[in-house]
C-alpha cells in the first residue's frame, strides 16, 4: 500500500537547506520514503537512530520521527546530546539526502534500482557507537550506518554515503573479495560511487546522467577536520600510501591504499591528464606522444566502470582483468576504435597496466 509521501525540510550539516522525502503517519512525520525502494526492513528507504548502539553488534533502531517537517538545525551533533533534538536529527538529514541522491543517481543514470538492482528498500542508521570515527556498509542488512565521529565530524557526507552504498552495489553483483587486488578495486568503485553521487547531488540530483562537474575528487573533504580529505583519487600517493600507479606488490598493501591506482585511473579515463611533469595530473606511464590524454567525462566514465563491475567482473578480478573488462563494457557501449575504448586504454596504461 502506498503510503503518502510528502517533502520536508532539512537542515543538513554539508549541503545547506535540503528537501527530504518523508511520510506522514498519523500525528507524526517519518524519516521513510517508500518511492525509493520496496520492501526491505521497513517497507521503503529509511533513516533510523541506532542511539549510540555498539558498532561492534549494531541495532539500527526505528525510524526517526517529528512532529513537523522541519528537521535538524545544520549543526555538529554534539556527543553525549539527544538524538532526537533538532541536533541529533542533522545526522539523520545527511543521511537521508546522501542517501536519495545515491538511489537517484543509480536509476536516474544507470537505470540501477536500489543496490541490489531489484529495488529492495535500503536504510541508514544514524549515531551508531559512541564518538564512532567510521561509516561501514552491512550487506546482512543492506544498510549503512554512520558514526558521530571525534577526530572526524560526522561522518555523513555525500562522498562517504555514495561510497558505503556502493559496496552494496558490488556485493550484489562482482562481489569483489575485500583483499588482495580485487580488495583494491572493491574500494575504488565505491570510492568513484562515492564521487559521482557526489557530482549528481551538487548540480541539484535530478537529470538522466552524471554531470560533467561537481565533484571534488576527493574523499570525505567534510567529514574532515583537518583540511585533508581521507583520498585524492587524482593523485593517490598525497595521502604517503597509497601507490599511484599499479605494481606487483600492491596486493600486498590495505585496501584503502590499493585502490589508489584504479581511482587514479578512473580520473584520467574521465577528467584526462597534464603533460606537465610537475603536475599532479601527470603520469610517468604516459610519456610517448602524446604525453597526455583527453577524458570522456563523468557520465560516459560512469557507464563503463559501471557494467564493468556489476556485469563483468567476478569476486577475482584483479588490475589486469579489470583493464580487459572495463575495455569491453567501453567497446560495447561506444564501439570497438571508439575515442571511449581509447581512453580506456590510455587510463589504464597510465597507471602501468597493460600496453
Ligand atoms: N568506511 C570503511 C569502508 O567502507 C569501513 C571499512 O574499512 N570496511 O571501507
Ligand atoms: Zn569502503
């Protein structure tokens, strides 16, 4: 049974003043959205208060309600606070936007449903644990839950939410293994998820495509308290970890870190490169004529990655049979000698895989 969803307001803490989809129940108004989803645990797309339940064994909690439809007052929630005051429901209006624009973006783009792809309902849970500096995605549940953060502000970004959800996207079709090399691509595509909800999200989350700009390139730059983001997908290696490009011991290394070369890639292959040696857009790897290459944008680079990964790669794929799988999707979609199969080449060379 439909219910009747209708739009409030939020006061988020990163996007200003956002429109959030909610229900009116009775009396009350619910954080749920039963346009974006069927089924799932509550019956459509969700926010609900874990109240500081443990990370270690979370209860996502119920839905968040209120008596109006106005919600959150855009402010750090401060620890030890309610989580129902206008305080403790920012986080919950983060949530739910970061959460509507990754949906949106999926369909509106990708023709995707949900992370499954069949459209089952999915939920955040808001506050999990106590001063919580993660977000992790849960497939048990196919749902995300967000911490408060302490050395982070909370940790309810756009980027990091289309990053969480997007490891339910790869759980439910590659299901890359979270180790070795297809550890390292697990994270890249949630890494390039992120970052394209979040160019969706910034030129207002409607459309049929990713747009060209938007996007910072960078992961959980709000989140931080520092000014330094936790990724630069254009140049890994600022974070003193992360590998630019591929060798045969980035299997070796953290997830986090082995990623790097296929975000890397993944900028080239839609924004191009510098030829400009002391440029962070340039690539040793890249030094025949010409010395740098031209993108096919967002959308077009979205497309590609985006079969590849849900139609093509399996839970082993590794760097080499990535380039192979990423070329094929570019060459279905745009032709075999397409300037797209080009760059899809070009990208991947750039980063020292394949020719
Ligand atoms: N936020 C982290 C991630 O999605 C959680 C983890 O390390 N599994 O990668
Ligand atoms: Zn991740």
């Amino acid at each position: 049974q439909a219910l009747k969803t209708v739009v409030g307001t939020g006061n988020s803490q990163y996007n200003g003043v956002v429109p959030i989809n909610t229900t009116l129940s009775g009396a009350s108004y619910q954080m749920l959205d039963d346009s974006r989803g069927v089924g799932g645990k509550f019956g459509g797309m969700a926010i609900t208060n874990a109240d500081h339940s443990s990370a270690n064994n979370p209860d996502p909690g119920s839905i968040y309600t209120n008596s109006g439809n106005t919600w959150g007052d855009g402010k750090q929630y401060i620890n030890g606070g309610s989580t129902t005051n206008a305080n403790g429901q920012t986080a919950a209006v983060n949530a739910l936007w970061g959460l509507m624009n990754t949906y949106d973006a999926n369909k509106n783009a990708l023709g995707w449903h949900s992370l499954d792809g069949n459209n089952t309902a999915t939920y955040i849970a808001a506050h999990v644990d106590t001063s919580y500096d993660n977000a992790f995605y849960d497939d048990s549940c196919k749902c995300m839950y967000i911490g408060d953060g302490n050395s982070f502000y909370s940790l309810g970004s756009i980027d990091v939410i289309g990053h969480e959800m997007s490891h339910g996207v790869t759980a439910s079709t590659s299901d890359l293994t979270y180790s070795g090399e297809s550890g390292g691509l697990n994270e890249s595509n949630s890494d390039i998820g992120g970052e394209m909800v979040e160019a969706y999200a910034r030129a207002g989350g409607t459309g049929a495509v990713i747009p060209a700009t938007g996007n910072d390139w960078m992961m959980g730059t709000e989140i931080s308290k520092t000014g330094q983001p936790l990724r630069w997908m254009y140049k890994p290696s600022k974070d003193g970890q992360s590998p630019d490009a591929w060798s045969s011991t980035i299997k070796y290394l953290d997830v986090h870190y082995s990623s790097g070369p296929n975000n890397r890639m993944f900028y080239f292959l839609s924004q191009g490169s510098s030829s400009d040696p002391a440029s962070d857009y340039y690539s040793k790897y890249l030094v025949k004529s010409p010395a740098a290459m031209t993108g096919v944008g967002n959308d077009k680079a979205y497309r590609i990655w985006f079969k590849a990964n849900t139609t093509k790669f399996t839970s082993s794929t590794n760097y080499a049979d990535a380039r192979a799988k990423v070329l094929a999707s570019a060459q279905e979609l745009y032709g075999a000698g397409s300037k797209e199969a080009i760059a899809v080449q070009r990208a991947y060379a750039a980063i020292n895989v394949g020719a």
